[in-house]
C-alpha cells in the first residue's frame, strides 16, 4: 500500500518534471507577434486624425477606422491604444520601429511602393482615386488636363505614388507633396481655391464632400484600390492572418458593410447633388438659426443638432416654407401641433423651433418605456412623422413575424406594410404611408451624423473656433459640450 503510494507519487513527480521542461522548451522559442500582444493585453494602433480615420466626438473616439480596429480588438480580448502620426512618412516608421504599434489602420492603399514598408491585409473597403477641382474652372476630364495645373497631394501617399508613375508618360506634368496637411485641407485648399487640383480617394470625398460647396470630381485616375490594415514588414504572419481572418468574418457578417453606410454613405442618401447643396446650406442658412436651434435645445433638453437635422428634413432650413397639406413653417408643424405647443406665428423661426423641440420631446414621452435609447430617439421622429397610432400599429404587427417591437431596425423593415391593404386592413389606425416615417428617421440621421461632424469642438488647449460651425481638421478634439441624446 505505502510502496505503491510512493510510487505515484514519483510518477507524479516525473510527470510534473517533464510538464515544466515541455513549457521550458516551449518558451525557449520566440513567441510570434500575436503570441506577444496577447499576453501584454493591449493592441497598439497607429492612425491618421481625420474624418474618414479617427477622431473625437461627443462620445469620445470614433471614425471608420477606429470603429473597425475595436471590434478586432474587442474580438482578441484587447485593449486598444490608438496613436495619430501627423503624416504618413511618420505612420509607417512608427510601424517600423521596435517596440512600435503592431497595425497601421489608416485608410491606406496597399500600393506597389509600400510594399517595403509594410505588409497589407485583405481589402475591408475598394476606393477610387478622383481628382478634385473647384466648380466655376474648367473640368479636367482626363491625366493630360493635369499638366500647369496647381497640384497639391498628402506627402507619401498612394497619390503622390501615382502621379509620379503618371510623370513617366507625361514629363510636363508636375504636382507638389505636402506632409503638414490632411486630406481635408486639400479639400479646402481645392475649395477656397489655393489649389487647382487634388487627388483623394473617393471615400474621403464622400464624406467631406458636404463640407465643401466648391469641390466637385473632375474624373477617376485609374482603377478601383484597395484599402487595407498594415503590418510591419517580416516572417511572422500570425497578426496578419488574424486580420484577414476578421475581415473576411465583417464581410459574410454584414457588419462591415453596416458600417461603411454609416460613414460613407451620405452621398449615397443625399445624392451627390444633395451633398453639395447640403454644405452649401450649411454654411448660408444654417447660422441664421442655430442659436434659436440651441436655445430650444436648451430648453427642452435635446441635442441641438437632432433640431436642426429635423429642421433640415423639414424644410431646408426656410422660415416661410410651406406645404399643400397646410403644414408649415421651419419645423413644418400643422396649425394643431402649433397650437398645442403654444405656437402663434408658424412662420417665425423661433418659434417654429421651439415649439418642434416641445413637440418631439413630448412624442417621446408618450412612447412606452420599453423602447431604450438610442432607438428610442428614431421611433419618436417616426411618431412626429407619422403618429403615434401607426407607430403603435407598426409593432404589434413587428411582434406578431417574431421580430423586437422595441429595435427600430426590426420595425422600420415593416412600417412600409402600413400602406398594404393585406395588413393595414389588419390594424387599428388602418393606412398610413409606411414608407415615409422610414425615409425620414434615415435622413435625419445621416443629417444629424454629418452636424456632429461638423460642430465637433476642436484644438483642445488652444483657441476654439469663433463658431461651432466648422470644418474638422487634422488638430486633436476634445469631447463636445453637448450631452448625447
Ligand atoms: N489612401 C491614401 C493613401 O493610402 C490616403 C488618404 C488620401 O489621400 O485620400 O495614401
């Protein structure tokens, strides 16, 4: 009995022995990259501060890039720390330096010339590189209409790669690289017209191009481009085969294809034409109201961009606009809605405007507490829209195909039934243009998205800008004043 117990435990013992030397031989060996950031817990990120990358809203960061670097963080059970390079020659030799961020996520091009610098990862988005010029100058039309034009593009880029490669065929054409702008800042330049010409891809421009009233496409140089995340150069494929491994899951998931319509896709929504006029409204008609936007917001406690994104969708920010149904006014409230809010000029801006604010807060109200934010939010601008009564018809009829009657993207999918007899027949308040109130919260979104964008307070430690109205740059932000909804 004893002897046998004496010899378990030697066995015991040998198997500890060899277990410890089977880990001694396994540390011997280096571990590989993912091997190394998984046990320090934190993934290091280098990006560019931009609209289209990364920067600070009310929430704290955000931007395409950040968003898609965080799920692959939160994927791998990291921490994400994310650094800006102030130009592209810095992101790449901070990607190159020991002890450096192990990703560039940048909105890069994974282009011929980077190839010894980094190392790409499959495409998560397909751009096309579109020379930009000022509206009122004559469009370029093809790379021959480049030559004695004013050229300016971000030093180190995919573009300045192109245009060099442009230079063998057309010796006269000439262009100037800049490592002290952003993408924005050549947008500008294009449209204060400092510049003739720039070359930015065309999902910056899609979402600059509301910022800019002057800039228009001149045309695509060349084919479609990849953007990919880059590594450092080297063996060890082991990060890089977990990206790959993310993006492909973000295509099959749809949430990739969720979140480029979040951020690109306003020209989409607006049209290009509806981008442009848009900016220009922006800049024309918006600062007439927002201070009465901000008053009422005030008041109400409401953020002041959903106001002025529904008095956009409203009525293009027009005091005296008015509609065959007799609703009108800035906020085109009907004469009972003005009248309940204690409204007496519809056609007084202010007034419009405090009593829409008044209006949507009290819709919201009468919503049933299971709808929780952020939806809630768009199920009251549904309501405004389209009342209460549909709204409510909308989900039980949402609850009855087994979908949630308190997720507006459950509902919104079967809003359009309310104008089908074979269902409104079916429900209380009977027809109702469904489809309306869905174009309406989806144009007051991509609005109020664009808003936050644009009022982000900026150049935290230094001056802020005289108005909020601005254009983001490439300085780096501090939260806004404003709560979130
Ligand atoms: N995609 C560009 C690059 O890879 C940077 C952004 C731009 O210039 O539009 O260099």
């Amino acid at each position: 009995m004893f002897a046998q117990s004496v010899f378990r435990l030697r066995c015991a013992c040998w198997l500890s022995a060899i277990g410890v030397l089977l880990l001694l031989g396994g540390c011997a060996e280096e571990p590989s990259t993912l091997e190394r950031i998984q046990a320090e817990g934190t993934l290091r990120v280098v990006t560019r501060n931009s609209p289209a990358t990364y920067f600070q809203d009310r929430n704290g960061e955000t931007g395409f890039e950040y968003e898609l670097v965080k799920r692959f963080a939160d994927d791998l059970g990291l921490k994400l720390e994310i650094e800006t390079a102030d130009n592209l020659d810095e992101l790449f030799s901070r990607l190159n330096q020991t002890n450096g961020p192990v990703l560039a996520a940048a909105g890069l091009v994974g282009s011929q010339g980077r190839q010894t610098q980094a190392r790409f990862s499959s495409a998560y988005l397909e751009v096309t590189p579109q020379v930009v010029y000022r509206n009122g100058q004559q469009r370029p039309s093809r790379p021959g209409d480049l030559v004695d034009k004013r050229i300016l593009v971000l030093k180190g880029s995919s573009h300045a790669e192109q245009l060099q490669a442009l230079q063998q065929q057309i010796p006269e054409l000439k262009f100037e690289e800049s490592a002290a702008v952003e993408v924005v800042d050549l947008l500008r330049m294009v449209d204060e017209g400092q510049i003739d010409l720039t070359l930015v891809d065309s999902n910056e421009l899609a979402m600059n191009q509301v910022y800019f009233p002057n800039v228009r496409v001149a045309f695509d140089l060349g084919d479609a481009q990849h953007l990919g995340w880059a590594v450092a150069p080297g063996e060890d494929t082991s990060l890089l085969d977990e990206i790959n491994a993310f993006i492909a899951r973000a295509h099959e998931n749809g949430s990739l294809q969720r979140l480029k319509q979040r951020y690109y896709g306003h020209v989409d929504v607006l049209g290009y034409v509806g981008a442009y006029t848009f900016a220009k409204h922006l800049q024309q008609r918006l600062p007439r109201y927002e201070a009465f936007f901000r008053q009422a917001a005030q008041t109400h406690g409401v953020d002041w961009r959903l106001l002025a994104a529904m008095g956009y969708q409203e009525s293009l920010w027009q005091p005296t606009a008015t509609s065959k149904t007799g609703v009108r006014g800035l906020m085109m409230l009907t004469l009972r809605t003005a009248q309940a809010m204690g409204v007496s000029d519809r056609l007084d801006p202010r007034q419009s405007i405090e009593g829409g604010a008044k209006y949507i807060v009290w819709v919201k109200n009468q919503l049933p507490e299971s709808i929780q934010e952020p939806d809630r939010t768009w199920f009251a601008l549904a309501a405004y829209n389209v009342g209460g009564g549909h709204l409510e018809d909308a989900r039980k009829l949402t609850e009855a195909e087994g979908l949630d009657p308190n997720k507006w993207l459950d509902v919104q999918k079967i809003l359009p039934r309310l104008s089908q007899k074979q269902w409104y027949s079916k429900t209380r308040y009977g027809y109702a243009r469904g489809g309306e109130p869905v174009h309406f919260v989806r144009n007051i979104r991509r609005y109020y998205d664009i808003l936050t964008w644009v009022t982000q307070p900026q150049l935290e430690g230094t001056q802020l800008a005289d108005s909020s109205l601005h254009v983001p740059g490439i300085d780096k932000r501090k939260p806004a004043e404003n709560p979130p909804l």
